[in-house]
C-alpha cells in the first residue's frame, strides 16, 4: 500500500519536471529568435574623448562633411612617425590615418613634417604615393590623404578639424 501512494507522487514530480523543461525549451527559443531578427540597425560610435580619437571616429568625421568614407586594407608607414598609417577611401581616394597617443605626442612627431619632405611607403618598404599628397592634423590624429581633389581635402580637413 506504500508503494501505491509513492507512485502518484513520483508521476506528479515527473510531470512537473516536464512541464518546467519545456517551458525553459519554449524560452530559449523565443530568445534565440529574438536576438537573431533584431533590428536595432548599426552600433553607436563610442562618444569621443578629447585627445583620444580613433579610426572611427575620423571616419565618422569625414563622413559628416557629406564625403562617402569606407575602410580600406593597406597600412603604410611615415619614416620617423612611430604609428602605422590606417587606411581609409575618401570619395575612392586613398587616405591614411596615423593615431597617436596624445596631441602632443602627435605635435612632437610631427614638427616639421611637410608634403615636399614626405614619403609614405608599404610595410614591405616601396613607395605607396599615387598623386599629390596632402596633410591634416588635428587632435591626436594625423591624415595624409593621396590624390584627393580640393573639394574632397577641403571635407577631410574640415572632418579632422571637428575632432576633440
């Protein structure tokens, strides 16, 4: 007779169980969908912090002055210039943005520095000039941009100017 009441009880727990287990199913699978078909559109550029601009936030920049921007894939290097140039396409034209650690680490690196006297080149060491180059500076950021018409100059300087 013992044995008859524990039956009752154990069905009853393993039905609950069943229960609590696909409920826990149903949500995983309404969160995953959730999370797969959200539409929250593109993330947010971290706010800027004086003296600290990225790439980023250059592209950013250069985008508000009605100029088309996107990432390129080359890296060049200024001879005395500690960081590397990052690349960026400025109405298809070839820009690079070297990202020093403060404006005055930039200043210091850059003094002097002018467009008869510079040379960009690859990592592998050759010249990687197509046109006329030209120089921006402005917070801890340095853009040599190669080629780009005066309009298009005119929007990256004003871009790089607008930085903190």
């Amino acid at each position: 007779m013992n044995q008859q009441r524990t039956f009752p009880a154990r069905r009853w727990i393993s039905n609950l169980l069943f229960v609590v287990a696909a409920a826990l199913f149903i949500y995983v699978a309404y969160a995953y969908y959730q999370e797969r078909t959200d539409d929250s559109g593109s993330v947010p550029t971290p706010q800027s912090v004086a003296g600290k601009a990225e790439l980023k936030n250059v592209r950013d920049a250069i985008a508000a002055q009605g100029a088309t921007v996107e990432y390129g894939k080359q890296t060049v290097r200024i001879d005395g210039i500690t960081p590397v140039g990052q690349q960026l396409t400025v109405e298809g034209t070839p820009v690079y943005v070297f990202i020093f650690e403060s404006p005055e680490d930039r200043t210091a690196q850059t003094d002097g520095l002018s467009t008869d006297t510079l040379e960009i080149t690859t990592p592998s060491g050759a010249d990687a000039a197509k046109g006329d180059l030209a120089i921006s500076e402005g917070s801890n950021i340095l853009v040599v941009s190669d080629g780009a018409s005066e309009s298009d100059q005119q929007k990256i300087d004003a871009g790089v100017q607008s930085l903190p």
